[in-house]
C-alpha cells in the first residue's frame, strides 16, 4: 500500500486548489473508504496512517475558516493560529462517521466481523428487504442521519429490535412496487452510531469501551452494542455517549473557539464534556461551550418553561448561530429551539 504525502492537502485528496464542496467530499468518501483500516486488516498500520490524513485533509477543506487559512498560509498558518489540521485515531473515525450521518457504515453493513446480524448480506436480506446505499455526508444533498436512505420491501423480515429503529417509515410492506423514504426516530441511536460505554455499575470494566449501536430492542429498551473487542453488551441510553465531533464556542479563551474536537467523555458529578482538540490537547467543557453536531441523539435537561420535555431525547437538526440555540425534532410533529445547556448528551 503507497503511503500518502499530506505535505499538500489538495494533492492528497486529488482536487484542483478551486474544487468545490462538492467535489471535495467526492473525494474524501472514495479515500477514505479505500483506506478505512476495517476495510485493510492485512494492511491495518499502514492504512491508519492513510486514512488519519485523508481525514485531516478533509477536516481542514470543509471548514470554510480552516480553508482560507490554509491557503494563504499553508499548515504553518494553521499552527500558529490553533486550528492545527492533526488528527487522531478517534478523531478521524469520528469525522467519518459524522460524514455518513453519524454512523460507521462498515459497521452497519457489515458488522466488525463483516457478518453480525445482516444475513444474507445487502441482497440476501431476510423479508425481501433491500437497500440503497447513498451518504449522508455533507455537501452530497442528504441531511445527516440517513446511511441507508430508502427501502424497498417488507419490514416482516427484519428481527423486531432492528425494525423498532426505523419504526416511521412511509408505506412499508407493498412489495417492491414503489420506494419510500425512511425516517429514523429522532428519540433513538441509529444502527451503527459510534459510542463509548459509560456510568455501567455491575460491570465497570467495560466502561470506556468504544462501540457500535447494532439493534435496539423496544420492550426491555437497550441497545445491542458491539465492542470494538467483538463482545456484544444490551446497554441502556444513558450509559452510552455518543463519539461526536463538536465545536467549541464562548470561551473567554478566544483561541478556542471554533475549534473542532472529538467528545471523548462526560464528567457526571461536574457536567463537564472531557474534549480532545487536534488529536492532543484535552479540555473539560460545560455544555453551553460546545456545538453538537446535526444528527447527534441528546436529551433535553433543566426547561423552566415547557418541563414536559426534561429528559426526553431529540435529534438535533440545526444551531443557529446567532440565537445559540439548538432546533431540536422530538417527534414527527414537534420541534423545540432550546439553548446549548439544555441539550446533553
């Protein structure tokens, strides 16, 4: 395997220095596909190594701020101005699941061991289930949230704590006559989101573990997590958080904001996010100091007006920027715009 020279992001991403948004992710999904290292596990070091500056290089060219930066002043610019572009194991798998709508999608077709949980494969699915693969990453005219964007066939097929998680979908059953859009539950973890186990009592040396959401059974309401080392855990929602890339915003430390950084873990008894920013330096935020991104599950917490909503889950759709204020869909019907320290993950 050819190892990757990230001294030119353009040129390791093979777009001209104009290439739009568009074409930018175009490239960025084929690289980083080729070189996922699930996808090279007779190649695995190498292809880490790759992948973490296809990541980089991505990271830094769809960030309109970062972008300009890096091209009046080269990485040098980036350095010295605290949007270092260096990426970290974690933090590469997680702009690559963020891309495909929060998901790893090699865990969602295939499972870690390349067959959990999927039958007979994309054609093979039980029920006459079928699917189309299409990103939900940015730039490529999806929302977040969608790695499989339409189905054809009946749901009959699917184990009934797969088919509890695409509970809302439009026309199921009618055969392959027609197609119809999926909507996920905005109040459930999508198969495949990448997770950390967290808060578990009975089995603590679990906690920490990096995972993938597989399934979700409704009557006990636990989630089928696979570790990273093979062990499937039924775990509830709130001792699992959500591997996401946040942005940093409103600290009296102006370098910070607007950085980017990987939610490694949550501080409890102090409500502090523990951060990773540029695959080293780690701070401990609170919750009106970091972004969730779109598509992130999270829990609406201390409403004074509108208490009926405390401690439900919502998907988070957009943040504007100027109100910081997140807009939040808690049910097909009903959306909320609650402030960054009333959303927790």
């Amino acid at each position: 395997m050819e190892k990757l020279d990230e001294s030119d992001y353009y040129k390791l991403l093979g777009v001209p220095r104009g290439a739009t948004e568009q074409e930018i992710s175009k490239a960025y999904k084929k690289l980083a596909i080729k070189f996922h290292p699930d996808k090279n596990p007779d190649n695995k070091e190498q292809a880490e190594e790759n992948f973490k500056k296809v990541c980089e290089a991505y990271e830094v060219l769809s960030n309109k701020e970062k972008r300009q930066t890096y091209d009046q002043f080269g990485k040098s610019g980036l350095n010295s101005s605290g949007m270092s572009g260096g990426v970290s194991s974690e933090q590469a798998e997680a702009i690559f699941s963020q891309f495909f709508g929060g998901k790893d999608p090699f865990s969602v077709l295939f499972g870690k061991d390349g067959v959990h949980g999927m039958g007979g494969g994309i054609g093979g699915m039980p029920g006459g289930v079928s699917f189309q693969f299409q990103s939900g990453g940015p730039g490529m005219g999806q929302m977040p949230g969608g790695i499989f964007h339409e189905f054809s066939g009946g749901m009959h097929g699917l184990p009934p704590e797969m088919a509890a998680m695409f509970s809302g979908m439009d026309g199921i059953g009618g055969g392959r006559r027609g197609k119809r859009t999926r909507r996920e539950r905005p109040d459930l973890l999508p198969i495949g989101t990448r997770v950390r186990v967290r808060g578990l009592q009975g089995a603590k040396h679990h906690n920490g573990k990096p995972g993938n959401v597989k399934a979700y059974d409704e009557t006990s309401q636990r989630y089928s997590v696979q570790l990273d080392d093979g062990e499937v855990l039924k775990i509830k929602m709130n001792n699992l958080l959500q591997i996401l890339q946040a942005k940093v915003v409103n600290m009296t430390r102006a370098e910070l904001n607007g950085m980017d950084g990987v939610i490694e873990a949550f501080d409890e008894e102090k409500q502090r996010y523990h951060v990773s920013l540029n695959g080293t330096d780690k701070v401990a935020l609170s919750p009106s100091n970091v972004v969730l991104p779109k598509g992130a599950r999270a829990q609406i917490v201390n409403l004074t007006k509108g208490t009926q909503w405390n401690h439900k889950v919502g998907q988070v759709i957009d943040y504007d920027n100027e109100g910081g204020r997140y807009l939040v869909q808690m049910s097909e019907e009903q959306q909320l715009r609650v402030k960054l320290e009333n959303l927790l993950l």
